[in-house]
C-alpha cells in the first residue's frame, strides 16, 4: 500500500513540474542563455581587450622607433593615430609623445598645442607634465606674464612636478631678464635637500653662473 501512495505522489509531482515548466520554462531557458551570453561575453571581451592592448603597445613601440630612427615627423604622425584610437590611457601617453616628436622635428608651435590640449582634456599628473611641457617649449617666444601664469598650477605645493616647474619659472625670469628673481629660485632649489639630485646640481651651476 505504501508503495502505491509512493507512486501517486511521484506522478503528482512529476505533473507539478510538467505544469511548472510550462508556465516558466521558456523564461528559464532565456535566463540560462543569458547567463551563457553573459560568461562567454566576458570571455570574448577580456581576450580582445588583451589582443587590444597588444596591438596598441606594438604600435606605441614602432611610432618611438621612427622618432629614434630620425624621423620624427613620422614618428608624430603614428602617436597622432594611436592617439585617436586607442583608449584614454594610451591616448594620453601617445599625445605627449606626439608633442615631443613635433617638438623634435623642429615644429615648436604644434608641440605646444598638443601639450596645452593633453593639459586641458588629461587629468594629473599627466595634465600637469604637458603643461609644463608647453611653458618650457614658449619660453624665448612666449609673453613673459602669459607663461608665467599658465604654469602657477605646476608650482603649487605637492605637485610631483614643481622643482621642475621651479626650474622653469627661473629660466622664464632670467630670459626676460630678471637675474635677480631666477637667482633666488635657482639658490632655493640648490639648497632643499628635497630637490632631485641632479635637478639640485644644475640649480647650484646656475647659482655659480650668475655670481650668487
């Protein structure tokens, strides 16, 4: 008798699914497709992000190759179209080296542009380094307050770059002339024992240089 009630409810529970997977089967079977999807998706995407990053990085070596090999004009032209496809991290780093290959090739006014463009869309510190970049590279050409101004970001306390920003705001004085404020700049770096060793040592040339 146990056996036969055994049975019933087997049948009562096989009926119970059978209704189930009716009502909810199809729903089932998407969400489990989903889920395949989803995992092979991601599969899909860490391998080409892989292969992407791979092939960024072989062109990221053969554009510095051509800058290397004495064609940096060429060289700027791959930064430039690594530049406008890969993502924002490679982006970055390959439009600071495209400004540095134009600044090679002799085309200074480009180089600037591209450095002020890295320093206006990157975030620190790599819009603070293209910044400086571009002050360095007016420094002779550009308006003494103008630079000046553009680079007072640089020299705020903290900043990874300010004993070179230092460094040039002391360069930008002496070309216009003022001796007397890039000797004080060139004495401050020379004596903070903070300051990069051989940052410091150029600083105490300059100080000898100038008579301080």
């Amino acid at each position: 008798m146990a056996e036969i009630f055994r049975e019933i409810d087997e049948e009562l529970q096989q009926e119970r699914a059978a209704k189930l997977w009716q009502r909810y089967g199809g729903w089932l079977i998407a969400a489990a497709v989903g889920v395949v999807l989803a995992v092979s998706g991601n599969v899909f995407w860490n391998r080409y992000s892989t292969q992407l990053k791979a092939e960024m990085g072989d062109r990221y070596e053969a554009a510095a190759e051509l800058v290397v090999s004495g064609n940096p004009k060429d060289g700027a032209q791959a930064f430039a179209a690594l530049a406008d496809d890969a993502g924002a991290g490679y982006a970055t780093l390959a439009r600071l080296r495209e400004a540095a290959a134009l600044a090679t090739a002799g085309d200074t006014e480009a180089a600037i542009l591209v450095f002020r463009k890295v320093a206006t869309d990157a975030k620190p510190p790599y819009a603070d380094l293209a910044r400086l970049r571009a002050v360095r590279l007016g420094i002779g050409t550009g308006d003494t307050s103008a630079l000046l101004s553009e680079l007072a970001p640089v020299l705020a306390a903290g900043n990874p770059w300010r004993p070179l920003a230092a460094e040039t705001e002391a360069a930008i004085h002496l070309r216009a002339g003022e001796t007397g404020k890039a000797l004080t700049i060139y004495k401050s770096l020379a004596d903070d024992a903070s300051t990069p060793s051989q940052l410091r040592a150029r600083a105490a040339e300059m100080v000898r240089a100038l008579g301080g």
